[in-house]
C-alpha cells in the first residue's frame, strides 16, 4: 500500500512587519531605537550595555526611519526648538532645495561665509582706532571673530587677506585695505 502524505498548505498571511520601539539609556539618557522584541541594547554613546524596557509602554513604528524622526522631534522639543518640523515623507531635493532649512530665506539671499566675515570686518575696524601705520594684531582680530561667532576665524582672516581685504602692514598684524573704506 502507497504512503501518503499531508500537504499543508500556508495561508496567505501577510509578513509581519518588524516594529522599532522607542528607547532611552538609563546611564546617559540618549535616546535610540530598536526592534521589538530585541533583550538588550547597547548605547551607542556611553557603551553602556542594558536590557529593553517593557515594549506595552513604549511608542511602535513600522519603520527606523519613523522612529528616528521621532527621537528628532523630541530632541527638539527638548531643546527648544518649536520651529522644527520632522519629515513626514521622503527628502525631494526640488521641493526642499530651493529654501534653507528652518528659515524662509532662499538659497540666494542667503549670504556665504565670506561675505558675513567681510561686513564684520568693516565694522570692527571701523569702531578700531585709527593707527594704519602699525595695524591690529592678528591674534586680537582672530579672537574678537571668534567671540562674535566666526568658526575657523584664522581661515576667514587669511582668505580676507588673500582677497586683499585685509593688509598685512607688518607680518604679526592686519588692517583694512582701502578699498573698503
């Protein structure tokens, strides 16, 4: 006599989706995600090594890149931030491309580094007293852009310079060229 064999035929469920919970160290507290599910996580910014909360609690998401823009808006909120908006959808460049992020300033009235640094110029020596023979040091140029919020001051003041903004009267000091005056 023939065996015979049962067949079982798999019904057409869906796969179910991972979901990523919302977690927080309790060492550091940085928040990150991870999947449900998942006994442990590592922080990934003090190494701290701990087990995953109780999932009931936590928000789900279908996708990490929804429970990052999560973490995003709280942060924010968190800092103070009220004027930021996560990411609903997909980055398109041609819809967020033409406006600088946060502002309603486009691209090209927006003003480059150069330009911002050059104006501050202006106005610092301007409210220099005039001693054209010796100049400003350059220490005490590079460290008053710096205070008034220049990153890489030294670089702005050696491009002003290269530009011919600025005149090296001796090799230690600037001064502003005349062009500008």
């Amino acid at each position: 006599m023939p065996k015979t064999f049962i067949v079982k035929i798999p019904q057409n469920k869906p796969p179910k989706s991972p979901a990523y919970v919302i977690v927080t160290c309790p060492k550091c507290g940085k928040k990150t995600y991870g999947m449900a599910g998942q006994k442990g996580k590592k922080c990934t910014v003090c190494r701290y090594l701990y087990a995953m909360p109780d999932e009931a609690s936590a928000p789900h998401f279908q996708t990490p890149e929804e429970a990052r823009r999560h973490i995003q808006a709280e942060e924010a909120k968190r800092a103070g931030r009220l004027d930021f908006v996560p990411a609903t959808g997909g980055f398109t460049p041609a819809a967020h491309g033409p406006t600088i992020a946060r502002t309603a300033k486009k691209i090209s009235e927006a003003r480059t580094m150069d330009t911002q640094f050059a104006v501050w110029v202006r106005q610092f020596f301007q409210s220099t007293p005039d001693n054209s023979s010796l100049g400003v040091p350059t220490t005490i140029v590079v460290a008053a852009a710096t205070n008034a919020g220049f990153a890489g001051a030294d670089i702005l003041v050696e491009r002003a310079v290269t530009a011919g903004l600025l005149l090296h009267p001796k090799p230690y000091s600037v001064w502003l060229a005349a062009i500008w005056e």
